[in-house]
C-alpha cells in the first residue's frame, strides 16, 4: 500500500494526539508530520508541500477557520481534512466555509481519530474529471467572437440525464443539458459560457438551437415511450414575450406534445424577473407546458413567490440530496420542500441523487421525482436507447430473482439439496 508521495501534516495543539495520528498514518505507510503552532505548520507547509493536511478546529493560538482562511489565501491544493470533538453542525459549517473559499475539503474527521476513517482520507479517489473542467474552466478565455462563431458552427450539442420515479423506480423523462464542444478549446461546460452570452445578449440565439435539437431528439426517441423532457430556460428568456408562441409552434411541427415539455427557470431568475415570469409561465402554462423552478433552496425565494407563480414542479437543489446521508439539517430540508411543493400540488424532482439509501430516503418521505449520477450519468442522445434496454434487462433480471426467492421462501419450488 506504500504511497510514495503522499505526505500527511497534522496541526494539533495537543501534541499527544497530533503524535497518535502521524503513528496511523505511518502504519498505512503514508509519511507523516505532526506540529502544534500554527507557525510551524505553515512553515512545513512551505518546506515540505503536503498532500493531505489534517486540521484541528479549537487551538489557543490560531483557530482551525483562521487557519483555512491563510490557507486559502496562500492558494493551497492539498487535500484536507478537519478534526475536530466540536458537534457535528460546526464541523458541516466550517467544511462548507472552507469549501465556498476554495480548498479541496475532502471530509470532517470526529475525534477520536480510527485507522478506518484516516485511510479512507488518504486513500480517497480525486475525481479527475471535476479537477480537468476546474482546469479547464479557470484556463478558457471566451470572447464575443468564439459565441458568434459557436452559433454559426452549431457547436453547441446536448446530453441527456434520465429522472425516474423515487418509489416505482420507473424511468418518466430526461433533463436536456448543454455543452459547447469548441474546436480547439474543447468541451465547456455551460457556466462559462450561459452567463457571457446572457451578457452580450446571445442566448436567445443558443437557446432556439437548444431547444431544436431537443424536440429533434425527443420526436426521434422519447415520443413513443411518453417520456417528459426538461429543458433549461435563462432568465433572459422571460422577458421574450413571443417565446411561448415560438416554442408551441415548434412542438406542433415536431408532433410532440406540449405537456411533455417541462421549462425549468432557476430559483435566482425567478425572484429577480418576476413580473415577467408571471407573463411568461402563465402564457407557457395555458399552453399546456409544464414549468419548473431549478435549485430551490439556494436563491432568495419566498412562500408569496411560488404562490404567485403558476409552477408545477419544484426541484430540491442538488446540495441537499449530495449530502443527505450525513447532514440531518439536508434531510429536514427535503422534507421541508417536499412537503411545501405537496401542500401547493407541485411535483417534487431532487437532484444530486448519488447512493441508494438517498434515493429510499427521498421514497420515504414522498418525493415524487429523483436524478442523480446514482441513477445515470448525462449522456449523448445516440447512447439513451441502448442504455434504456440495459436497464430494462437490469430490471427484468432483479423481477426474476425477486419472484424465485419468493417461490423458494414459500415452498412452491423445489430447492436443490446441497
């Protein structure tokens, strides 16, 4: 298990435990360096560049939050862990703090330290695909020339990520999501260019390519399985007032259905907008489209909002269900939304769906609608179908192996003696 580069330092005002961790962690054969003051720590940091670091909250000196604020300031990239006996509410708090400042806060690490959880800490996968679009994103300059080209080149393209039903398990609809494939910068995602082109005032222009391609791939795919597609609306796009006529008219040429469309507008663009989202989603409603507000819980909205707001679905934003497995504050917020979106007959979607036990848990409690990399990664529209008969092969099997235990258990077929 000897992992040549990794270094762990441990900042522990109380010597004895900083010396308990470095002996963990030289057990799992990962070097390690324990100080006590700040000014040492930051000084090894210097001297000798750490890949882990592990922090303690409460010292006499410096505390743990001043502590992540150098660190940050000091563009710091190792990975960190906090420790810390402070009651769980802290330790969340101070990890998204850190989070929001930029450092790579991997995990919070109750005290007493186990060898299970230090070397689930050192030995935790780094997702390369997240640190390669961060990379990415910081190093991509964009200009008004790159949209306008982008849009005469038709470069944006689509993929498609499945929601089904929480408690059925059923597939009922994919969201449609963007993705700018440039030819030499190659694949951006749409929070470095979506803000830029609402700036310059292009994305109407992109949008009208998204949501051809969109009912394209749905007449081509989706229609014959009733299927619902969502569909990201900028705030921009609210005040349009012929959107809604374009959009119906685009559907009856595709033959597709107005009330399987769902427009998903954020939290942010409705609060902001909101006499021109009371035109626009009552026109798109009486149309027959369905419209959602995307990542509640994180914007500036109010109970008045959505009453005022002809909705019919609500998404709990992704960083609740991301964390529900281990945040008790998440799981009451879920419920919170579920049980608001109920009382004002909204459907409830969660994203950021990631495990098993979320997904039972957001069962539980009544949430109608779930997606989530648990459930499936976004994908290419060429790839749904195959994936859509690999899940019904999936799901058959599970029947099948359901239904033979049950015989088994009842004593209707014969069980081979060992």
């Amino acid at each position: 298990m000897k992992w040549a580069n990794g270094r762990v330092l441990i900042l522990d005002d109380d010597a004895t435990i900083g010396r308990g961790i470095s002996l963990l962690a030289e057990h799992l054969e990962v070097d390690a360096i324990s100080v006590c003051h700040p000014n040492d720590f930051f000084a090894t940091i210097d001297q000798w560049n750490p890949t882990h670091i592990i922090l303690d909250l409460v010292m006499p000196e410096m505390d743990g939050v001043e502590v992540l604020q150098l660190l940050a300031g000091n563009g710091c990239v190792s990975r960190i862990a906090i420790s810390s006996s402070m009651g769980q509410r802290i330790l969340n708090a101070t990890k998204q703090s850190a989070a929001e400042h930029g450092l790579d806060v991997v995990c919070v690490l109750p005290k007493p330290l186990t060898m299970k959880s230090l070397k689930e800490f050192l030995f935790s996968p780094i997702d390369l695909s997240v640190a390669t679009v961060a990379q990415n994103r910081s190093e991509t300059v964009i200009t008004k020339v790159d949209l306008l080209d982008a849009i005469a080149r038709r470069e944006f393209c689509l993929v498609f990520q499945p929601k089904i039903h929480c408690k059925t398990r059923d597939l009922v609809g994919f969201e449609v999501l963007v993705r700018w494939e440039h030819p030499s910068k190659g694949l951006i995602m749409p929070d470095h260019f979506i803000p830029l082109s609402e700036r310059l005032g292009l994305i109407g222009l992109i949008t009208d390519q998204i949501v051809e391609q969109a009912l394209n791939w749905y007449a081509r795919t989706a229609a014959v399985h009733g299927l619902s597609v969502s569909i990201n609306v900028s705030a921009k796009t609210l005040g349009d007032i012929d959107f809604a006529d374009w959009l119906d008219d685009m559907c009856q040429k595709a033959g597709i259905p107005n009330d399987v469309i769902v427009l998903e507008v954020t939290e942010t663009a409705a609060v902001v907008n909101q006499l021109s989202a009371l035109d626009m989603f009552t026109r798109l409603r009486l149309k027959g489209f369905q419209v959602s507000i995307d990542d509640f819980g994180i914007g500036n909205s109010s109970l008045a909002m959505l009453a005022r707001l002809p909705f019919s679905e609500i998404k709990v934003d992704k960083s609740f269900a991301m964390k529900a497995g281990s945040n008790e504050e998440c799981r009451a917020i879920i419920r919170s939304t579920v049980s608001l979106g109920h009382g004002l007959n909204l459907t409830v979607v969660a994203e950021g769906v990631e495990d098993e036990a979320t997904l039972n848990f957001l069962s539980e409690i009544g949430c109608e609608l779930a997606q989530g990399y648990h459930i499936a990664r976004p994908m290419p529209g060429g790839s749904i179908l195959d994936w859509m008969a690999q899940r019904d092969c999936a799901c058959t099997k599970c029947e099948i192996e359901k239904d033979s235990t049950m015989l088994r258990m009842s004593g209707e077929i014969a069980i081979p003696a060992p």
